[in-house]
C-alpha cells in the first residue's frame, strides 16, 4: 500500500472517531427520590445538575413516585431500564423490596448506587449515606437533650417503618440513650410516612397520648416541618421541643416563633452531587465498585467505600437562631 494510501486511510478513520465521539450520547443518570413534591429531594436535584453540568455529556433524569412508596419506584426503576440509562441512583423507599428490579438493571450493565437511604447490597453497588449512622443517630437526640437540662419525655416521628435510614439512626439513637442522655426517656416512636396529613395526625397523637412530652424528634423533613406546625397551632411553644432534621428554608419560620431551638441536616446539594459524581465514575469504569476504592466526589472531598462498599459525605450541621437566615437562602 502506497504511503499515499495510508494516510488517507488514517485521515478518514480519525474523521469517523471524531464524527462518533460527536454523535456520541449523553451519561444517562436516573435520580430516583423517594417522592417528588419534596424538597429535600428538589434541593439534592441542584446539586446532581450542578455536577451533570460540571461532568459535560450527563443528563439527569429526576424522577420520583408521587408518594412514597416501593411499588412506585419499582414502576420508576423499570422505566428507567426501558430507556437505557447508564445509571440509576435511588434513595430507596423500601431496602428489600427494590432489589429484584434492581438486580434486573445491573444485569442489563446498568450501574446502581443507593444514596440517603439504602438498598440491601446486593441490590446496588455503592450505598452513600448522607452522614455517619451513629453519629446521626446521636445527633438526634442531643439537639432535645441540649434543651432538657432535667430531662424528661421524648418521641420519635419517623418517617415509614420500611425506611433503612430512619430505622439505623433510631437504633443508633437508642444506643446512646443510656450512657450519654440517662434523663431523656424515649416513649414512643410512630411513622408519618413521609406524608405531610398523617404526620401531623401522628404528632397530634403523640401530644394526646403523652401529657409529660416535653420533645418531639422527626429525623424527617416532613414530619419536623408537621410536628412544628401541629405545636404552634395547639399554643404549645414553650413546652414542647420540636427538632431533628430539617431544611433550613422549610424550617426558618419555626426556629423564628420558638417551637424549636434547633436542627439539623446534611447539605442535600451536595447529596445529590455526590450521588452524580459516583454513578458516573462507576458507569465509565473510572473506579471499580469494591471494598478500599477511594472515590472523588468532586468539590465535597472523597469516600473510601468500607466491606459493604457504603461511606459516609460529611457530618451533620447544626441550624439556630444564630445561622437560620443566612442558609434558608441557600437550600
């Protein structure tokens, strides 16, 4: 072949490399929340377009079932395989139940993470939590104990009893209960499910059942936001705590009138931006998804995965009247 030859050969073939790296299609990345309408899951959405965008050549698909349930997402994580996604990320609503539809999508060389709340491992890859499960669990109870210098009786709203994150911190917060907070005494725990109607109908309950309550505890942002309300509504400000986890933005006005002193969260920005970061390293083989990988999260730091390939973002941060102000603006 003459040198001729070859190199029109050689121009035509990196004209067609170019041409299929022009043509080529988008990361597709499913975000599945755990209800839509949510904004918790709305903020942790900013943060997992920022990333697309940050990345290049990601789309984010932001989906959700309209309420939360296992059944809707299934129906979800289904729609998504349909559409050939290179990854689905899911805050999952029940951790065993996604699982066969999960494994569904693996073996069609969909890349799965779980994020916020987990799925059972061998329905994912990667499980990021949003913090360390003892530490929120310890958390959790200390935002009412710092205000309970006597102690006295506290309950739990959760959200649904299927949710794996609720149920660690709960446990997590039970542990400490005898060593760090003896005079916090933990009367009930109920499920508000995530849903706003019967979040307020379970703190009411509470507040009916147990005429000594002097805290109610949501690790939920829709049962903190419920509980507040159903305490600024009954004239109970002052005598019962409302705190947990919260968005500042939804939760500014109750720290304001004092039916609680203060809360807590994780930035679900850079939940959702972690969550991006992660599917796509694994979805192009980047990292390998086993025990010891260190993993770029991009401008929120690193994780190393631990024997079940889960880590942890950051650790809770503390809302008040000192710094409600300044990050309702933000999220």
């Amino acid at each position: 072949m003459s040198l001729f030859k070859k190199l029109m050969m050689t121009a035509a073939l990196s004209v067609a490399m170019l041409a299929t790296a022009a043509n080529a299609e988008p990361i597709k990345i499913g975000l599945v929340v755990k209800s839509l309408g949510n904004g918790f899951f709305d903020a942790a959405n900013k943060g997992a377009q920022e990333a697309a965008k940050e990345i290049g050549d990601v789309e984010v698909i932001y989906t959700g079932p309209t309420s939360a349930t296992a059944e809707g997402q299934i129906e979800i994580i289904n729609s998504l395989v349909a559409q050939q996604v290179n990854a689905i990320a899911i805050s999952a609503n029940d951790p065993d139940a996604l699982v066969p539809a999960l494994k569904k999508a693996m073996d069609r060389g969909i890349t799965v993470i779980s994020w916020d709340s987990g799925v059972a491992q061998e329905g994912r890859q990667v499980h990021l939590n949003p913090s360390d499960t003892n530490l929120i669990g310890e958390t959790i109870i200390k935002l009412a104990a710092d205000h309970l210098p006597e102690g006295g009786d506290v309950a739990i709203l959760s959200a649904s009893s299927t949710a794996t994150n609720q149920n660690a911190w709960i446990e997590a917060a039970k542990k400490v209960l005898p060593e760090k907070f003896p005079k916090i005494n933990l009367v009930a725990t109920v499920y508000g499910d995530d849903d706003s109607v019967k979040s307020t109908n379970e703190a009411k309950g509470l507040i009916s059942s147990h005429p000594n309550l002097k805290a109610i505890i949501a690790p939920t942002t829709v049962g903190v936001v419920a509980a507040a309300q159903v305490v600024t509504d009954q004239n109970l400000i002052g005598k019962i705590n409302v705190t947990g986890l919260a968005l500042p933005s939804e939760f500014k006005k109750f720290i304001d009138n004092g039916s609680s002193q203060a809360v807590a969260l994780w930035n679900p920005i850079d939940l959702g931006y972690s969550a991006v970061q992660i599917s796509h390293q694994l979805a192009t083989k980047k990292v390998e998804a086993k025990p010891g990988t260190t993993i770029s999260i991009g401008r929120v730091g690193s994780i190393t995965l631990d024997d079940t390939n889960s880590a942890a973002m950051a650790a809770p941060f503390q809302f008040d009247k000192s710094n409600i102000e300044e990050f309702s603006k933000i999220y």
